[in-house]
C-alpha cells in the first residue's frame, strides 16, 4: 500500500513495459538509498490503484527524515520505505530525489521532487 507523500518507485514485478504504469512505495536500501524513486504519490493507494504521483517539482507534503531542514538534499530511502532520507556527502551518498523547502514537521515537509526520468 502506498500512503500520501510516500516516495514510490516503479512496480518492478509488473511484465516489461508495464512497470512505469505501476508504483510501489519504495523500499530502503542502506547505505546510499533506493535509486529507483521517481516522485511522491498524492494521496494513499491500495495495490493495484491508480495513484497521482508528483514526478518533477513542487510538492506540498512529502515523507521525510526528522531533523530535515530548509535545504536538505534528500535520497531515496534508507532506512524506512517511503521516508526520503538526507543525504550527507560521503556517508548516504545517492541520487538525490528532492531537495526541501522547509523543515519537517513529523516527519512531513514541503519539496522540490527531482526529475529522475
């Protein structure tokens, strides 16, 4: 299930050419975070619903680590699906997915989605 402001990826195990048709919330991957984050979904979806996904620009509400701030360069997640973490050159060195406007608050805060496609 994808919640709102999750960072999603491509549904993988969808056949070829389906999986951009379809987005999962996405998983973490340690250390440098999940490179196949393409957005923020818009609203929660279950399995196999369309969902509104926030490829490129602003977004009002993403999921993002505590102590985000105004400015924090964020990565796919690391430690918890969904959660974009902030990157910190030369430790959670990934693709940066977004970039926050604000600080959080629980969790929550307004970005700049990146692009990634």
């Amino acid at each position: 299930a994808i919640a709102a402001g999750d960072w999603v990826q491509p549904d993988l195990a969808k056949a070829s050419g389906d999986e951009m048709l379809y987005a999962i919330e996405a998983g973490a991957v340690a250390t440098k975070g999940n490179p196949g984050v393409i957005g923020v979904a818009l609203a929660a979806a279950a399995a196999g619903e369309q969902v509104r996904v926030v490829v490129s620009g602003y977004c009002a509400s993403a999921y993002v680590s505590a102590a985000t701030v105004a400015g924090s360069a964020l990565v796919g997640p690391i430690g918890t699906a969904g959660q974009a973490a902030i990157e910190v050159p030369g430790t959670t060195t990934g693709a940066v997915c977004g970039y926050a406007l604000d600080a959080d608050t629980a969790n929550f805060a307004p970005v700049m989605v990146v692009k990634r496609f």
